[in-house]
C-alpha cells in the first residue's frame, strides 16, 4: 500500500522547528573517507524550496540510524538526504509498509520523490535506505507539515 499527500492551494504557514538531533561518529569518519557530505545545515537550506511550508522533524547525521517520528496529529513528511555512493531510500511506518514512492538509486534525493507521505496520528514514520552490504555515510533532513 502507497499513500501520500497531495493536495492544492497555498501551503501553510511555516511552524516553529522542532529538530530531534541524533549523533553519531560513524557517519562523519565514513564521510572522510571519500567525498565530504553536505553539511545538515545546507541540507536544511533547502526546506523552502524542497518542502515548502514544512518545518524540520529531524536532523539526522547519521541516516543509517534515523529516529523514528511518531506523529502527534495528521502529518506529511519528507526528507532530503545525501550519500557517500549511489542508494535507494524510503519512508516506511512501523509495519514496514513503504509509505509515498521509493527514491531511485543516487547520492542525493528528495524522498518520497513526488511528493511528501502521510502519516495519521500515532502512526510512527522511519527514513531507511538500501545501504546493501558496503559501508555506507549518509545524512538527511526530514521535514514534516501538519
């Protein structure tokens, strides 16, 4: 089952930021290793033009362990992420289900990529990637709308 939002108009005025910050060092020494990663904050520059009139969720320096967000009312999110080699990423709920479309394989992307996914209140969304068996830095920015 795929849901998303959609819908027209004029988005909603931006809502205070709540950021949820999960540190780990895996993530930044994997980085050195090869091409260095966009920062979280010109990651998050880009919230107006990526999600427009959402606020971030979450800061994640390290994607390959993103937090769980549970929603407190009717949400959307959507996260943008960068990667140290080509992957697939995905929001998927509590059940795995894969929630709006999969992003295809790159180093950086919008997911879902056509548009945000839902989540109903006290459902929980989790940002995962195909990382399959080689190392893997990655971070993202994940934004939510109401």
């Amino acid at each position: 089952m795929v849901v998303s939002c959609g819908g027209g108009g004029r988005p909603p005025a931006p809502a205070p930021v709540h950021a949820t910050i999960v540190m780990d060092a895996g993530a930044e020494a994997a980085a050195d290793a090869g091409e260095p990663l966009p920062s979280l904050e010109v990651l998050s520059a880009r919230g107006p033009t990526e999600a427009p009139g959402m606020h971030v969720a979450a800061l994640v320096p390290d994607a390959l362990h993103a937090p769980e967000i549970r929603a407190d009312k009717d949400v959307c999110l959507r996260a943008l992420y960068a990667a140290n080699r080509p992957v697939r990423a995905w929001l998927e709920d509590e059940t795995k289900t894969v929630r709006g479309d999969v992003a295809p394989a790159a180093t950086s992307g919008l997911v879902p990529p056509r548009g945000p996914a839902c989540a109903r209140k006290g459902e929980a969304m989790k940002l995962v990637f195909d990382s399959g068996s080689d190392p893997l830095a990655a971070r993202a920015v994940i934004w939510m709308a109401p």
